[in-house]
C-alpha cells in the first residue's frame, strides 16, 4: 500500500507541474527557472536561488573582482 500512496503523490505532483500556466509573466518565468529545483520555499515561503547559480555569481564576482584589481592597481 506504501508504495502506491507514493506513486499517486508523485503523479499529483506531475500534474500540477504540467498545468502550469502558459501565459505567465516573464518576471515569474524567470524566478521559476532560478530557483532550487529541489526545494525552491523555504518553511516560510521565501524564495530559495539555486546554489548552482548562486556559487557562479560568487565565483564570477571574485574574477571581476581580480581582474579589476590587477588591471588597475599597478605596482
């Protein structure tokens, strides 16, 4: 019976992902493609950013800054 409760929750899970709606604003498209895919609220309700994308930033940011700093600052 375990079993079959899991299926019949994954497939309600499936189907509301699949009605989503086509005519969402851009704004909402684009936060629902950069949050976490596995847990995209918190207990709350904020917005969780996925940490791949988050740690890019990061480490894009670092470079810049590097870059900046070695372009500009001569010894």
């Amino acid at each position: 019976m375990k079993r079959k409760v899991e299926v019949e929750e994954s497939r309600q899970r499936l189907e509301t992902f699949l009605a989503q709606d086509n005519q969402e604003s851009l704004g909402a498209t684009l936060l629902r493609c950069i949050e976490d895919p596995l847990r995209p609220r918190t207990r709350n309700g904020r917005f969780r950013l996925n940490p791949i994308l988050l740690l890019l930033g990061v480490l894009a940011a670092i470079g810049l800054i590097a870059f900046s700093y070695f372009s500009l600052v001569r010894l």
